[in-house]
C-alpha cells in the first residue's frame, strides 16, 4: 500500500539512505578484516539497523485540541454583560461578584492558561489578564466593606485607566486579526476610559451611563465573535461573519494558533478546531 509523505519525512528518509549508503561503502572499504576491523563492521551493522528501525516507525497519531477561545470570549461577555446590568440598578451586587470571580475570572484565566500550549500569545495574555481583572474587581467591591482595605474613587480610577492602557496595546494588535474583534477592543477601551472619569468625578453619573452602555454594546460584541465560532464549527461555514483585519498583511497567509479567527479558517491537525487567519492582500 503506497502512503504519501510529508516533506519532513521525506527528508528523514533520505537522510537514513545517504547513512546506509556510506556503511555499506565503509565495509567493502574494509577488504581484509583484522579483529579491529569485524569490531568496526559490527559497530556499522548495527547503526545499519537502528537506520532501518527509524524508517520503518510510523510517526504518533495527531490529537485535535479544542479552542479555548470559546470558554474566554463567553466569560468575557456574560460577565461583563450583567456587571453593567449591575451599574444600571438592575442587579444586585451579590450575584454579579460571584459571577466575575468563577466565570469571569477563573474560567477566563483558564483559557488563557491553554492559550498558551497553543503557542497563541494574543489571547494567552488577553484572557489571563481580564481573567485577572475580574477577580482584582470583585475583591476590590468585598473588601470596600472594610475600612482598612477600602478602594477609594480615585483608587478605583487609577485601577481602570491601567486597563485602558493595556486594552489600547491589544486594541492596536486586534487590528491585524478582524473587524469584530478590533471592535470590542475599541469598545472596552472607551467603557474603561469612561468609567475611568467617572470615579474621578464620581458626582458626574452621565459618564458612569455612557461607559456601562458602552460596555454593553462590547459584551454583545465578545458574544457575537463567541457565537461565530460556535456556529462555524457546528456548520463548517461562516455563518456570522466576522471581517478581515483592518491591516492586511503583506506577506504570504500566516495561521495563527487558537484563538478567535475570521470565518474562511480551517482546521488543521494537532493544533486546534479554529485557527485565527490574517490573510494577504
């Protein structure tokens, strides 16, 4: 039975025949054999046969790994999502921090975790950070019931202007990836900023609505890129889109690994369902 080879292999294999070649011309080099001699031809057999064993292995079977992406982008949404929900009066509070510190927190940390085994730095610091984020906020509102760990407006200010920071360095890499996903940075980018103002003129609520409905629109926009993968694993077809970068690349199509892609990805062996695709102009 005839079974094409990956180029990698094909090298190997010529490799070991190139190795054979020279041990076959080494023992009729030999001539007459002298003790030392049969030692080095039996030295040359069996590097001969060890050649013979690595040909002769198939390589080990390609696992599928899933996309942590989906797990992140859902935390991401939903946890954001009701903490506005929160600064609109419509939730109380006890729900909304449990919330942020199991599912917007851990479970997005988690993804963050497995972002990295798929070499994807983009969203291993993405997810780890607002994993992190969430649980910093959370202790931050129980401890407020604590005068000696109490978090002040101005505190609480600083604390959201850092993300806004760190939200406009992924704000800038998002644009080499999609449209959408360039969106909800820009989003969570100005709902930091506003929410930002806001604790430092705490008396000023118009900044505090702007930035939770801001927050809202980013929520729902996390959820879309959610729901994109989602369906295009479920349909093998795009049915959300999601749109190319806003800066294409210049160079040939580069895959990169696990993260949340445009809808024309595809899946490829041992990496993960959906990879996320800049593609050339």
């Amino acid at each position: 039975m005839t079974r094409k080879n990956s180029p990698s292999i094909r090298r190997t294999i010529a490799m070991h025949c190139d190795e054979i070649e020279h041990i076959r011309n080494r023992i009729i080099d030999l001539g007459k054999w002298s003790e030392r001699d049969e030692q080095e031809v039996r030295h040359l057999l069996s590097r001969l046969e060890d050649n013979v064993k690595i040909r002769s292995q198939k390589p080990p079977p390609v696992r599928p790994l899933g996309n942590p992406a989906v797990v992140g982008l859902a935390g991401f949404g939903v946890t954001t999502l009701l903490f506005q929900c929160f600064n609109f009066g419509l939730m109380k509070p006890g729900p909304v921090l449990w919330l942020g510190i199991m599912y917007g927190g851990l479970s997005q940390f988690i993804a963050g975790l497995m972002e990295y085994g798929n070499a994807n730095n983009f969203g291993f610091s993405a997810f780890t950070t607002y994993g992190a984020f969430w649980i910093s906020l959370v202790a931050m509102l129980i401890a407020n019931d604590y005068t000696k760990y109490e978090a002040k407006d101005q505190e609480l200010a600083l604390f959201l202007a850092a993300f806004a920071l760190y939200t406009l360095i992924m704000l800038i890499g998002s644009s080499k990836h999609n449209l959408a996903l360039f969106l909800v940075f820009l989003l969570l980018f100005l709902g930091l900023i506003f929410l930002s103002m806001f604790h430092f003129f705490p008396h000023n609520h118009i900044l505090k609505i702007i930035g939770a409905s801001i927050l809202v629109a980013c929520a729902l926009g996390a959820l879309y890129i959610l729901a994109h993968l989602i369906l295009l694993e479920s349909f093998k077809r795009d049915v959300l889109p999601v749109g190319g970068p806003l800066l294409s690349n210049r160079t040939p199509t580069v895959s990169v690994k696990g993260s949340m892609g445009n809808g024309e990805d595809r899946q490829q062996e041992g990496v993960t369902l959906i990879q996320l695709q800049a593609k050339s102009t």
